[in-house]
C-alpha cells in the first residue's frame, strides 16, 4: 500500500482539497475554504497545515468565531447546500463560540464542518491553558459543548482516527436528511503528529446531490389523499430550495390547482407573483395564506419541519376533516402530527406525486377563491409599505417598502431575528429562488451582518442587502470589517428603535410593562447616544444616516454605485407593526398577577389554547 508521511492536520487539509462536487456541470472543490482564528490550540498545527495547502484551500480570518460560522452557515444556505466550509478555532472560548451556529446550523438541516482544537491528549501538561477540567471525568472537555449541536461529533485523539472519522464526517455533512453540523475535535498534540496515511485516503471524491425517490405505496396513498381532498393547500418549505425543485413545484401547483404558501425557510420557492403563490403562512403570515389554512381539508407540507410559527402552534388549521400530507427527505420531519408519509426528495417526489395525479386538479371555485384572498392581501401589504406622511419615524414596513423601491427582486435580502422577519415573510417580495435569505430556525441575534458575508462569498456577482436591528448591530458587527478586507461589498440598512422592539409588542401583548427592552425601560443612569454611523465608518465601511425615507431611498441608490460595504442608519418607530395577516402565537401567560394586564391576557391565551389541535 502506498502511503504519505503527513500530519494529522496536513492529511485533513488535504482531504478537505479532495472532495468535490458538480453544479451546473462544473465540477469544483466542495469546501470553499475554511474561516480560521488562531490560539495555541489550532495555530501550530492546523495553521500550519493550512499555510502549506493555502492555494488549494482558501483561508480566511474573521474577527469573531461565532460571527466566521455564521458566514458559513449562510455559504452553505446560499449554495443550496451544494457546497460548505469548515472553522476552526483554537480550545476554550474559541471553541465554546462555536455552540450558538452550530445550533443554527443543526436547526436548519445545514452542513457546517467545525474543527476547534482540544486539550492534549497525551495529557502530559494537563491542566493546560484555557482547559475546562470535570473533576469526575477526565475525558471531558469544553468541546463536549458541542455534541448536542453536532449531527456528527469526534474526538480524535490519534492520527490514524481521522481516516475513519473524514468519511463519516462527509457522510453526514452530505446526505440530504441527516445534514448538519459536524465537530470534529482536534487534540492540539495530535494535530502535529504523524502518521503514513493511505494515497487512497486523498482520492478524489465527487459528492452529487441524492435524491431518493418515494416508496410505491406511500405514493399511492398520498395521491389518494389528494384526490380526495375539496380544498388542498400546499406549504413549501426549505427543502424545495435545496432540492431546487422550484420549477417543479410551480408546475404541480398549476397542473393541480393548489395554492401556495410559504414558511421563513421556503419563500423564494416561488416568485410572489405567481398566480398560487399566497405569501407567507402562519405567526407571520398573509392573510391570504391564513385564511385558506383555517379551511383546507389537506396540507400538503413539503421541505418543512413544521415549527410553531408555521403552523400558529397548531391552532392555524381549523378544518375538523383536515389531514397532514408530509413530503420530506427526513423521516423524522415527515411524520410530525400523525401526518401521512411521503419521504423523498422534494422534486423527484413532486414529479412522481404529479404523475399520479395526472389530470386531476382541485375544485375550481377553491382555486378561484385563493386568488380572490391574494388581491385582497396585496392591497392591504400595498398600503403598509407606502412611506409616512407626516414626520414621524418609519415602520420597518415603510423601510422595507423603501428597499423593495429602489433595489427590486434582484437584490438578495439577508435577514434574521427580532421583528424585521415578520414583516419581511408578509411585505418581501421575492423574485428568484434563494433570493430571500432568513435564518429563522434558530431567530438568532447576531447572524445577519456575518450571514451576509457569507452569502456573498456564495453569490459574488449578487447585491446582497443585509437588514438589521440596533439589538443585532449590537450583538455582532465585527464582519463589516472582514467584508471590507475582503472586498465583499454588502449594503447594510441598520434600523434604529433603541432597543428590542419586537420583544416589548410581545411582552405588551401578553399584559407585561415595558420593561428592560427599549433601552428607556431598562435600568440606567444615562442613556447612551449610539453613533451606529461613526462606528460602522471606524470599522471601514461607507456610512450615513438618513432622517426620512426620501433620504432613505437616494441613500441606497448611491450604495449601489460602491464598491465598498455602506452602511446606512435609520431611526425607526418601535411600537409600529403590520397586525394584518398574522396567526395566534402560543407565548404562555401567567396564571397569577397583580397586574390585571396579565389577567385579561390570561384570559385570552385560555381562549386561544382550546383551539390547538392536539394529537390527531
């Protein structure tokens, strides 16, 4: 057998270099290259490893561990998980960042290859620097942190594991239901040890996409499903767009007369100006797509998990004859709420699915009345996104209205947490698929400048306009210097209502007092005066603030002309939201009080349970 001498970091990296995949029949490198911040634990070996293969596997430098997963979570999401990247990161805090994406990453079924070094495994030096040490197990490390967020985790501890561990490692970060996040943990000695690994071990690999096909009987009974069903809807999600099956689902859906909806993960699945295409469904929902969920008899739920906002903590579907068609790629996704199975890829499963369908279509007068809700939504969203008349500060609407003006559906929008997605899934409208980038799965706080660059590493040639709050902007905003040292131009609109707006409706809504959200209602001495332009400038990025909408709108004009990440600030009213379209959401209440706020909720909240279908 014929073998190299290389380190186990070097033999990784190498590795990495030789998997491959194909798209559009392009046959290109499948890791993109691998976001490093180096310590001790990763430096002498990774890093070195990485220098040497530096041609063939980019290295990028971020300024923040959490911030360079993120990028490649929404690298991975932008290329329809065709293609992904790997970080590494020393031990300790450098790796202990890396929970939070791994957590999106698990949420949201997207591959993400993470390597932080470990302590020794020799454990000559123990405790060495930074180590987490469990005085009852001494295998314990910080990197355990990460086995509950891992679809995948190793610890390798000789160079010789990695052999097997690099197969089940692509194994998982490649199959379309079991893809997620993989640790592998990287004890810092074993990184620079070496071993005479296999030439086969280097062998090029080409990954396709799968697509297993549906089981004959479970095809039978999910056509019989809809045949029988007088008012079908469909809700697309994720899965059609990684199984970039959006052709094939407008199809189906005009062959058979089905509406369309979408959840966070799912819009872009079609173009919001189809005909069937309802906009979004659920918490955050049109009130198009609400309205015919509240009567279907059969939800025919493809790519989708099913979370809470989809389904209004299922007390969206009102219909007692309803029945739950699932078509998933996951086993686990198709058979939440008792719904019958359909398990294959989202577009060898709808192109068999409409074969057996073939002829068949739902009731006119169903379709006709989906389109008579879409005119009737659309007027409505029309109205919300139209700029203010008076001088009063924006909605998030009106900001988003002042976008879609200038930048049109071309433009892919980066967005994550707080109230901005709910306004986006209802007012957004999407053109081409992916076009629309949410990360919802996991609503986290920080991913939206990082995710940003990320997708623009995935789409280069693409205007990416990444929407924030002034919480998230916050929370993380290192990246706007890596985009600008990497000449990744974003265009950043940075929506400023002092605080946490959305959670203050929310904790309103439930009876609360304003409390220690807006920055006014938390305890303080004096309240800051945040410069978001100054600071966004000092971090290398073309800044301004803009006072109206007008302003608003010439100012993503001139952004399109740079060449440079701009940043643009806007004050935002904190208490305005678009109420129309969206589904009740299950935020429990207290029972007890002493504010007849909460009782009055309560009360509402014990209402609004007994419609949740529960077990059926």
């Amino acid at each position: 057998m014929k073998t190299d001498r290389l380190t186990m970091a070097q033999a990784l990296a190498r590795f990495l270099i030789a998997q491959r995949t194909v798209i559009d029949g392009i046959e290109l490198p499948i890791f993109a290259g691998v976001w490093a911040i180096f310590g001790h634990g990763n430096v002498a070996g990774m890093g070195e490893a990485l220098h040497r293969f530096r041609r063939e596997l980019p290295t990028f430098r971020a300024h923040n561990e959490q911030a360079m997963a993120h990028a490649a979570i929404a690298f991975a999401k932008a290329s329809f998980r065709r293609r992904m990247m790997a970080c590494t990161t020393s031990i300790g805090p450098g790796a202990t960042n890396l929970v939070t994406a791994a957590a999106v990453a698990h949420v949201n079924r997207l591959p993400l290859l993470l390597l932080p070094g470990d302590v020794f495994a020799n454990r000559r030096p123990d405790p060495v620097l930074q180590q987490i040490e469990d005085f009852g197990d001494g295998t314990v490390s910080a990197n355990d942190s990460l086995r509950p967020v891992s679809r995948y985790f190793d610890r390798l501890t000789r160079p010789e594991q990695l052999i097997p561990a690099a197969r089940r490692m692509m194994s998982v970060l490649t199959d379309p239901a079991e893809c997620g996040p993989v640790t592998l943990a990287l004890c810092q000695d074993v990184q620079t040890e070496a071993y005479d690994y296999p030439v086969s071990f280097f062998e090029k690999r080409v990954w396709n996409l799968r697509r297993p096909a549906p089981d004959a009987e479970e095809l039978l009974r999910a056509a019989d499903l809809v045949r029988r069903a007088e008012k079908p809807l469909i809700i697309a999600g994720g899965g059609v767009l990684y199984s970039q099956a959006s052709d094939t689902l407008a199809a189906f859906a005009e062959q058979h007369g089905i509406p369309l909806a979408e959840t966070q993960a799912g819009k872009s699945s079609l173009p919001d100006s189809h005909p069937l295409a309802m906009g979004s469904i659920g918490v955050t929902g049109t009130s198009a797509a609400n309205a015919l969920a509240a009567k279907a008899d059969l939800i025919i739920a493809i790519g989708t998990r099913l979370q809470d906002f989809t389904t209004g903590s299922w007390a969206l579907f009102q219909n007692p004859k309803r029945r739950f068609l699932s078509l998933n790629v996951g086993p686990h996704d198709a058979s939440k709420h008792g719904a019958a199975t359909l398990i294959a890829d989202a577009r060898t499963g709808l192109e068999a699915l409409g074969r057996m369908l073939a002829g068949h279509s739902a009731p006119p007068r169903w379709t006709q009345s989906a389109r008579s809700l879409k005119g009737a939504w659309t007027k409505a969203a029309s109205k919300a996104l139209q700029p203010p008349r008076g001088n009063e500060h924006p909605s998030d609407a009106q900001v988003i209205g002042a976008a879609m003006r200038v930048l049109g559906q071309e433009t892919t929008l980066v967005c994550a947490a707080g109230g901005l997605p709910g306004e986006l899934h209802k007012l957004w409208s999407a053109g081409a698929p992916g076009t629309y980038h949410l990360e919802y799965g996991y609503s986290c706080m920080g991913y939206e400048i990082a995710g940003g660059l990320g997708v623009k590493l995935a789409k280069p040639d693409a205007e990416v306009l990444v929407m924030v709050g002034d919480g998230s902007y916050l929370m993380m905003n290192s990246e706007i210097a890596t985009s600008v040292m990497l000449g990744k131009k974003l265009t950043i609109i940075v929506l400023d209502n002092r605080g946490f707006g959305c959670i203050d409706r929310l904790q309103r809504a439930t009876g609360g007092a304003s409390f220690n959200n807006l920055l006014e209602d938390a305890e303080h001495v004096a309240l800051p005066e945040i410069d978001f332009r100054a600071h966004a400038e000092s971090l290398g990025a073309i800044a301004t603030k803009v006072s109206s909408v007008a302003e608003l709108e010439r100012a993503l004009a001139e952004a399109r002309a740079h060449r440079r990440t701009s940043v643009i600030v806007i004050e935002t009213d904190p208490g305005a939201t678009t109420d129309a379209g969206g589904a009740w959401w299950d935020v429990a209440v207290p029972e007890i009080s002493v504010r007849r706020e909460v009782a009055a909720a309560r009360k509402s909240y014990e209402a609004a349970t007994a419609r949740q279908r529960l077990g059926d």
